[in-house]
C-alpha cells in the first residue's frame, strides 16, 4: 500500500469514527497514533513521537493568545456590551425599513471585534436582539436566520480564534491573518444589511419598523458603546501599528500575545465598573475559558498527531505531483477545495474542518502559481488569501443545513419557531456569503490590500 492509499484509508476512517460521534479530538489523536504505527512497522517510535510531539506543540508561544482572546470574549459576553451595541445600533438604524434586522447585523459586528467566537456572539446576540425583532413585527424567519448569519461575523472580524489556529498551522503571521480578515469582515457586515435591505423590499410583510428616536439619545446611545471601538483600536492598533519610538527603531506596541492580555483586562475593567462583571460572573468566565483551551488544546495536539503521520507517509508530497502531472489550473483546484469546505460544513464543526483539512490543502494550494487579473500571488501571499477563504467558506458552514451550529443555537431560543422557517430564513444570507467569496476570489486584493498597506 502506498502512502497516499493509506493517508486515504485513514482519512476514511477518521470521518467515519466522526460521524459515530466519537470526539473530533480522540479520533485524530487515534488515527495518527495507529497510522504512524502502521508506517513505522512497530510501536516504540510512534510511542516516542507523542512524547517529542506533545512538548514541541506547547511550547508554541503564540498559543498563549488563544486563552486570552477566549477571557476577552467571556468578559465581553457577561459584562453587558452586547446589550448597549444592539441598542446603539437600533437608535440609528431601527427607523428605516429593516433597520432592527440591520441593527442585529451591526451589532454582531461590533460585539465580534472583542469577543472571537461566532457560537458566542451568536447566542449573546440572540438573547438580545431577538425578542427584540420579534416585538417590532419581524418574521420568525428573518429573525432567526439575521441573527444566525449575524452570529458568523464572530469568527470573521479580528480578532479570531480560529485565524489564530490556522496561522500556527500554517506558520504565518498572526498579525497579518487578522489586517488581511479586516476588509472581508466588513464587507461580510456591508452584504448581510443590503441582504437585509433587498427581502425588505421583496417582502415588507417580514420587516417591521421602529420609530425614529431624537439625535440626543441617538449620541447617548453611541457613547455608551465607545468601550468595544477603543478596545478594538487597541488591539490592532497596537499589534499592527508602529506607533512605539526607540532607540534601536520604531516597534509596534505590543506583540498579539500582550495585545490579548490587553484587549482581556480592558474589557474586564469596563465589566467591573459598569457592574456587569461580578466576583461570581468572573468565576464562570475564568472556569468557562479553561474548559474550551482545554479542548481547542487538546484538538490542536491531536492535529499535530495527524499532520506528523501525514508527513511519515508523504501524502502531500504525492497529491501535489498528482496535481501537477492532471494539469489542473489553480482556480480550479482552489475551487473544489472550497466546494469540500460547503460540504463538509454541513456535517463538522468550523475549528475541526481547518485543523483537519490544512495539513493537506495548504501545500496545494501555496504549491500553486495564482495569477490574477496579471497579479502573481507569493506563496505567504496564496496562504494569508487562502485562510481567509477557507474562514469564510467554512463560516457559511455554521448556517447552512443539517448541522449549522448557529441556526441550533438561534432556533433553541425560540423553540416554537420551527426549524424549517429558521432554514427559510437563512438562506439569502448564505446567498450573500457565496458571492462575497465569488468576490475574494476573483480579486484577492481585496483581502491582501491592508496587508501591503501596513507592512509594506
């Protein structure tokens, strides 16, 4: 058996102990493990590989952001940010046609610029705007399917956890990953309101409208939100600026490491003085952090554990010459990459399709001379535009059926709407999602524009 036969045969395996519900963890842990068995014809190396393995993986200093952006987004979450966002954003958009819906879409934005996590901003959310949105007239379909794509700009808008993993996985800059997330987060938000706007104007039975609200309590509401905008300017600020002068040359303020610890206590300190973060609710946040390090830790060793048997058995190595010898154009390899990525969405959850698939979609694709609209694309540059496709695509995975994450999560809070109508009502925004992609791909400038403007 060759080596891309039995990468294939343990890729099988590894989806189907998956599908029977073992842990995504476990079942690469164990699919690695027994695989380099396997290639090594004997145990003792593959026993001695989780030894070298397990301290080489944690050693990584840059994992040290993940525990942090996760405090952050805890603190964020208990210290009642989302609550004055949705309002804020309501008081200025909630007069127009859709402008609530538009408010959920805003809202999740800002709230996913401190906290990094799309199930949490999705739920955080949802416990706010949606009776919100239900009161004002809104259908139970648009209501849940806004909030739930709205919920994605989490993952999307730095900072990310998951742009965090797949710069470790693939050896890029942390930094980089999240100025390159900057414009397609934005441009996410931007289509989600027109998407708002056009099945307003399709179906105005679906919107309802709030009354306008005087310019003052407009300025009221906008100040009380000036935490999220000054801790957001913080973080990228500081770790993408060079705003720090000394005498060996100018320096950014802090590294993303130090800017996570940053961007944690300044969201803890306005939870602590605005009241919402308590001795009890500082607890949780704390026992709730370590329990999801412990798992993406965990997730992060067991892919390491696969990516070092990928590498015994030269699978890459091999799909990359089969790849060159087939004559396949970029766009089109990119494009059934992306294809497997909607596929696989609806079935996996969005960390487990990265940290499975980039140990063998990346070398493929940087192996791959992308050349767009005249522009040659550098191997850092197809790697930072790759991520920040495979973020969006899988993204679009959280909301697209049976298993989208944040449509279980949107539907649990209003369990009398049914899930069919919460399917119904999600799909323009994935509608919006797949032409944004169209977009990214066909001009990767969009995505790698800031990149070149801050560190060129």
């Amino acid at each position: 058996m060759t080596g891309l036969e039995l990468t294939l045969a343990a890729f099988a395996l590894m989806l189907v102990a998956i599908f029977l519900r073992v842990p995504i963890g476990a079942a690469m842990a164990i699919t690695g493990f027994v695989g380099s068995w396997v290639v090594y014809g004997r145990p003792d190396p593959a026993l001695s590989q989780l030894k070298s393995l397990t301290y080489d993986t944690f050693k990584d200093y840059n994992l040290s952001i993940v525990p942090l952006f996760l405090l952050m987004g805890q603190f964020a979450t208990k210290s009642g940010l989302s609550a004055a966002l949705f309002q804020a954003a309501s008081d200025w958009l909630g007069h127009r046609r859709g402008g609530v819906a538009m408010a959920a879409v805003g809202a999740c934005a800002g709230f996913g610029a401190i906290c990094g996590s799309s199930l949490a901003t999705a739920s955080t959310m949802g416990q706010v705007a949606l009776p919100e949105m239900r009161k004002r007239g809104y259908s139970d379909s648009l209501s849940t399917g806004v909030l739930a794509a709205g919920g994605t700009l989490g993952i999307l808008i730095p900072p990310s956890i998951i742009l965090v993993i797949y710069a470790i996985l693939a050896e890029q800059n942390i930094v980089k990953m999240f100025v390159a997330a900057v414009v397609p987060g934005v441009l996410a938000a931007l289509g989600y309101m027109v998407t708002v706007a056009i099945v307003a104007r399709l179906r105005p039975d679906a919107v309802g409208q709030a009354e306008r609200v005087p310019m003052r309590q407009r300025m009221r509401a906008l100040w009380r939100v000036w935490p999220v905008v000054a801790i957001f300017g913080l973080i990228m600020g500081g770790i993408a600026a060079d705003w720090n002068w000394t005498r060996d040359g100018v320096q950014a303020l802090f590294t993303p490491t130090e800017g996570a610890a940053v961007g944690a206590i300044a969201v803890g300190l306005y939870g602590w003085l605005s009241g919402g973060l308590t001795w009890r609710t500082f607890r949780d946040s704390v026992l709730e952090t370590a329990q999801a390090t412990a798992m993406i830790f965990f997730i992060v060793w067991a892919a390491k554990l696969f990516s070092a048997f990928l590498s015994l058995t030269r699978a890459p190595d091999q799909l990359i010459a089969w790849v060159e010898a087939a004559g396949f154009a970029p766009l089109t390899i990119l494009a059934v990459m992306l294809l497997a990525y909607l596929l696989f969405g609806c079935v996996m959850d969005s960390l487990s399709m990265i940290l499975i698939t980039i140990p063998v979609f990346l070398p493929i694709i940087v192996a791959q001379d992308f050349v767009i609209l005249g522009t040659a694309l550098s191997p850092e540059e197809t790697a930072i535009w790759f991520g920040i496709l495979a973020l969006i695509v899988v993204e679009v995975g959280l909301i697209t059926p049976p298993v989208g994450m944040n449509l279980f999560i949107i539907n649990s809070m209003a369990p009398d709407i049914p899930m069919v109508r919460t399917y119904r009502g999600v799909a323009p925004f994935v509608a919006s999602d797949l032409l944004r992609v169209a977009l990214l791909v066909l001009f990767p400038g969009l995505t790698l524009w800031l990149v070149g403007v801050t560190f060129g």
